[in-house]
C-alpha cells in the first residue's frame, strides 16, 4: 500500500494503506516498522521500532534536521511477509509565528 511520513519536531509521522494479500487470501495479521539513517533499511528483517496492526505510527525522540529513512512489511498469519515500502522524512524544528497580539493594531512594527 501507500506509505508517506510527515517530520515536525523531533517526529516523524508515518501512514499506510493496508496492501491487497495475494498470496491465496490469508489477510494482512500485521505491519513491521523498521528504521535507520544513511538509507532506508535493506529489508524486512532485525528489530522493527513498530509492529502490530495499525495503519500509523509516530517516532518520536528524534534528531531535528537528520533525514531517517523507514521500510514497512506486511506480513499475514502464515508468515508471509512483503518486500515492504520505503520512504524518508526529515523532522524539522515547529515554526510558531508570533501571535496576532504581538503587534498593536495600526501599527507597522519596527519597519515603519
């Protein structure tokens, strides 16, 4: 299925859609999360950061301004798994502009 992930501060927001299971009807049981940086992970194997039968999950923790790359597997109840899905994301810091009251209104700022 679909796979994009969103970066803001200190997160990565990942979403998916559930893939069609092709391999003689078992059902997708699963998802397995995996990530690294430098490049998407090679495979579907090692410790997933995720695993269960959401179609989301948020990383959190993470280093503004580093691009984390991440691989999604389907698997079923018979131990079927997929190639997985890639994609990559780069949390950056949350930009809060000053509020509307910061200003007096008429008023131009410093700039005149």
């Amino acid at each position: 299925g679909g796979l994009t992930a969103t970066g803001s501060g200190e997160r990565v927001t990942l979403g998916w859609t559930a893939p069609n299971d092709n391999s003689g009807g078992s059902g997708v049981s699963g998802y397995k999360v995996f990530s690294a940086t430098g490049s998407a992970p090679a495979g579907c194997t090692g410790t997933p950061i995720y695993n269960g039968s959401a179609t989301s999950f948020v990383h959190t923790g993470l280093t503004d301004g580093i691009v984390y790359y991440y691989r999604v597997c389907a698997y079923d109840h018979v131990g079927n798994t997929s190639t997985g899905a890639t994609t990559s994301a780069r949390p950056a810091p949350e930009y809060n502009p000053p509020s509307a009251g910061s200003v007096p209104p008429g008023s131009r700022g410093p700039w005149g």
